[in-house]
C-alpha cells in the first residue's frame, strides 16, 4: 500500500504512514508495535506480543510486508535472531525519495511465549 501522493511527500512523511499501517495490522493479530529511532534513515520497529494468541512473528512480519508492498532482503528466510531472542527482518520498501534514498524498515519481533497446556 503506497499512500496516493507518496512523491509529493518526504521520506518521514511516508515512514509516518508505514508506521501508522504497520500498527493497525499489529492490533488485529495481538501485538503492540513501538518505533526506537529517529525515522530519518530508517523506520526501526519492535513488535511485542500484547494478547495471549498473538500470530507467529514471520507471519506478522509478512503481514507487514504485503500492506506495504515490500521486497524481502536476502535474509527474510533465515531466523536472525538478537541475543535475547527477538527475531529481525528489513523490510525494502521499492520507492525512491530525495537524494536516491531507498527506504526501508527494520523490524525486531518479540516472539510471543506460548502457554503449555495444563493436563
């Protein structure tokens, strides 16, 4: 999903509107989304888990990808994995802004931890 006059509008305009995009699908599949840059560059993410049945994170991640008619980089179908567990994706978004920059998302998942069954 591109906005209708995204080449009338800056760069953080459009992470603006990703963001906005990126957490309305969030909410719907039970994850609260926090932005921890500055959007000059890039639009960093986190995605944490907010309801018990929140979706796996690469489903969340592609969900994130389709609405916002986005590439895979080369490593979208390895598991990245942070110290702590938190899972990465960048998302390239195929756009072109001022100066030939390209934009794009980094996207750090909390996977949700998912509840043994009682017997």
């Amino acid at each position: 999903m591109k906005p209708k006059n995204y080449k009338t509008i800056t760069l953080e305009e459009y992470y603006d509107f990703a963001l906005k995009a990126c957490r309305h699908i969030a909410l719907e599949h039970g994850y609260a989304v926090a932005v921890h840059g500055t959007m000059k560059t890039d639009l960093d993410l986190v995605a944490v888990p907010w309801v018990s049945k929140a979706i796996h994170p690469k489903t969340l991640a592609n969900k994130f990808l389709k609405i916002l008619g986005g590439e895979k980089n080369a490593l979208w179908d390895t598991e990245v994995r942070s110290v702590h567990g938190h899972l990465k994706y960048t998302i390239i978004l195929p756009l072109d802004f001022e100066y030939g920059k390209t934009p794009y998302i980094d996207l750090t998942i909390i996977p949700p931890k998912r509840q043994k069954k009682r017997k």
